[in-house]
C-alpha cells in the first residue's frame, strides 16, 4: 500500500476537488449536445473551472512554486526550482462526447527533473501517482509494466493528428509499419492515461508526436517508476521540450522506435 508523502497528499488534494466538479460538469455533457456550439463552450468552462481550482489549492500548499498550465501558461515563481506542470482537462474531445476517458494532470518539476506525478480520471476515481524512488501505484496497487518482449505479442497506443496539426503523412507512416507487426493499436485520445496505462501494463508500449510538456509531465515518471522507459523518438534528450515520445519497456521500446525509423 502507498504510503502517501505530504507532497502527494498535496497534489492528490488538487486532483480530487477539481474532480469533483469535473464530475459534476461531466454529467450535465448529455443535456447539451443538441446545441452544436454549446457543449465545446461548455467543456472550455469545466477546463478553466478545474485549473483555478487546481492551481488555487497548489498555490496554497507552496505559495513560491511557478506554474506552467494549458489554460494560463507559465507563471514564474518566487521559487525558481520548483514548477508544477498541470493539464486539468486532458482528453477534451472525450469529455465532450460523453466518454468516461479523460484525466486530470499535475507534475513538479524541482530543478529541471520531473519528481513527483499524478494522473486522475475522475470517471473511475483511478489515480495513478508516483514521487522519485517510491514507485508507481494506481490507488493503492503498485503498478509494474507489462514484461512482454515481441512486437507480435504487444498492444500499442498512440495519438492521432487531428485536424488542423500536423504531421499526418508522417504519422500514417508509422501507423502503417507498426500495424504490420504488432497483436493491436489503440488510440484513445488521452496521452496522459495513455502512458498512465503503460505503467500498469494495459498497454505495452505508446508513441505520439508534438504533445505539450502537460500532456506528458506527469505520465513520465508513472511509466519510470513503474519499470518503464522514455525515449525521444528522433534521438533528442528532453521529450518535455520536443513533445516526441515514445514509452514502454526496454525490448518493445527499443523495436517500436526501430519501426518507426524505418518509416521515415
């Protein structure tokens, strides 16, 4: 069972009152979707709704910590080593439809290194968190990624260029050689639970291209310290920076990025 430090008592906290009212919000989704424009208006109201909450309880617990945030942007602290990185809506157009696959996700960030992370689907009240050095849970299960080592055998995640981004040629590529050798791919449009799901072997292995630093920061190191690896999928050192990922463990990570190189 985790033991829960007072640092991610602190995130939890954040995660769970913004759920709530993401809960809330989520409910009322089936009464507007007769109005074309009222549902996306709406879900953008529930996205800030849930960052003022998260960012107001932070801000609270650790008064000097910058923010970098979907909605607001980045906003420099008193405390130039600490950041929290949060997306409080990740999985919009899920929300939007009525999907129960969306999260909320908070990281920080102490001197440049990811330390602690959380991703929280308040559909399901699944919290996966991790801190540096004290493992990776879903609630109160440890989580370990998945020890298969073929493609064959393997399930893979990844996002899709939607429309108006880039990279589509690309990435039917990629999709186009993975698909050849591997047992499925999934996409099911949260990058966040994506590699959540990684961590706890629901998925094998996930790539995608051009995510945001809050897409990303918290699932990192889930998928580390669950036995996981990260890699840039073009040779790159900081995936924060690039938005290039790819995640799984060694063997399937390493041939999943061969596959990938062959595409190019």
């Amino acid at each position: 069972m985790a033991n829960l430090s007072a640092l991610m008592q602190i995130m939890q906290t954040a995660a769970r009152k913004a759920g709530r009212k993401m809960s809330r919000d989520f409910g009322e989704i089936e009464h507007l979707q007769v109005a074309r424009k009222g549902p996306a208006d709406f879900v953008s109201a529930a996205d800030r709704r849930s960052e003022e909450v998260i960012h107001e309880v932070l801000a609270e617990a650790r008064p000097g910590y910058g923010f970098l945030m979907e909605e607001r942007g980045e906003v420099i602290g008193t405390d130039k080593t600490h950041r929290w990185i949060v997306d409080p809506l990740d999985g919009t157009l899920n929300f939007l439809h009525g999907q129960p696959h969306f999260a909320i996700s908070i990281a920080l960030e102490r001197e440049g290194e990811i330390v602690a992370g959380l991703v929280y689907n308040p559909a399901n009240d699944e919290m996966f968190h991790a801190e540096k050095g004290r493992g990776a849970w879903v609630n109160d299960r440890r989580l370990r990624v998945a020890g298969r080592t073929e493609l064959y055998d393997s399930v893979i995640a990844t996002g899709t260029p939607f429309f108006g981004k880039k990279g589509h040629a690309r990435f039917l590529k990629e999709l186009h050689k993975v698909m050849a050798e591997t047992a499925g791919i999934r996409r099911y449009g949260a990058a966040s639970l994506d590699l959540a799901w990684v961590a706890a072997g629901r998925f094998d292995a996930f790539w995608e291209r051009d995510l945001k630093a809050w897409d990303i920061a918290a699932g990192l190191i889930i998928v580390r310290e669950a036995g996981g690896f990260i890699a840039e999928l073009d040779g790159g050192k900081d995936v924060l920076t690039t938005g290039n990922i790819g995640a799984g463990n060694d063997a399937i990570l390493k041939k999943l990025i061969e596959k990938l190189k062959e595409a190019a």
